[in-house]
C-alpha cells in the first residue's frame, strides 16, 4: 500500500523510501490524470503494468452499450471497430483498466468517453452491481474468456447510450444492431474471445 500522511512504513515496504507527507497534496483526480507535468505517486508506467500483467490479475470494466426506448427497453446494441495487434479490424466491447484510485463509476464513465466521446451521455446505473463477472485469461482454454496479455477480472455493465457518439482513441466506428433481429448472431459471431459470449448474457439480463 502506498504511505498515507504519517504512517511509518517497514523496511521491506516497496515505497519505504518516500518521504512522510508526500501524498499531502494529492487529490483523487492526480491520481487518474497526473498532476502538472509528472504521474503522481502510485501511477504505473509503461514497464511497469506490463511487469504487473504478467505477475498479478487486473481490474477491468466491461461495457455493452445499448439504446433504449422511451420505455427503457433495448432496441439496439452496440460495438465498437477497431485494429487489432495483428492489423486485422476487430469488433469488440468497451473495455479499459481501473485506475489507482478511480471508482467504479468513474472507470465506467471514463472508458465510454474514451471510446465514444464526451457528448455519448451515458445512462450511468444506479446500482454498481454488475450482470456479470468475466475472467480472461492469457491460456486459451482455460474459460471461454481469452486476452493474449494478461489475466484480467472484468465487471461487466450494460449502459444505455443517450448521446451522440464520436469515435475517439483507436475506435474507427460504432455499430448498432436491433437485438430482435437476425443480424444479432452475424454481429455476435464477429467478436472474438468470448465478448459475443458478454452480448448475450448482457441481452438475456436486460430481458431481451
């Protein structure tokens, strides 16, 4: 754990060489943004998530955006196009890290204004239960659930969409398919490592 205000690490604490007071002028928001021109403490770089990757399980959000009716009913799910490490075009989820020190909620807000722009206007739920837990692993085979780069716990929301999207980040476009309709299992069939999987137990929790 990183050193609060006077606590007094031990000698095998991992930050036991930052001085006492170092955290007093921190707020939430360095943490998941940085402070002026420097990561702020805690703040993991490029060597050192990859390091973490391989040693430790990481906390993931997973978002299937949708449209609803006036009713809140869904009409109409959503993916996101993208390139993949191989160059290939991909269709996937909204899906991104929880940041040191970021809430839930603000990892879920940040992930779809990451992907879909600031003016996509999520329908943020109330309740931070999620409709499912997904454990993806780096071994095909091991769960029907598969990322290459690590071993990953994912909560999984579905989050209407109220708002405008406009692709940002490595997202090319957002496509949307009535959920009723025979296209769902062509869109499905598209979304490698088990995120078609998280589109039907989405659907199914939604009462589609």
């Amino acid at each position: 754990m990183p050193v609060m205000n006077d606590e007094v690490p031990g000698p095998d604490d991992f930050d036991a060489n930052r001085p006492r007071g170092e955290f007093d002028n921190i707020t939430p928001e360095d943490f998941v943004r940085g402070s002026g021109h420097h990561n702020p403490p805690g703040w993991l770089g490029p060597a050192d998530i990859d390091r973490a990757r391989r040693q430790l399980p990481i906390a993931y959000v997973e978002i299937v955006p949708v449209r609803t009716d006036d009713l809140g009913r869904v009409n109409r799910v959503g993916s996101l196009l993208r390139v993949g490490d191989d160059g290939a075009i991909e269709r996937t989820l909204i899906t991104g890290r929880v940041l040191f020190h970021e809430s839930l909620r603000e990892a879920i807000a940040r992930n779809i204004a990451k992907d879909l722009g600031d003016i996509a206007l999520p329908v943020l739920p109330s309740g931070l239960q999620p409709f499912t837990v997904a454990e993806f692993f780096p071994t095909p085979g091991v769960s029907e659930f598969y990322d290459p780069r690590q071993h990953a716990i994912a909560l999984c929301y579905v989050v209407p969409i109220a708002g405008d999207c406009k692709p940002q980040d490595e997202t090319l476009d957002v496509e949307w398919v009535d959920p009723r309709s025979e296209d769902l299992d062509r869109f499905v069939a598209q979304m490698p490592n088990g995120h078609g999987r998280l589109v039907r137990l989405a659907l199914a929790w939604a009462g589609v």
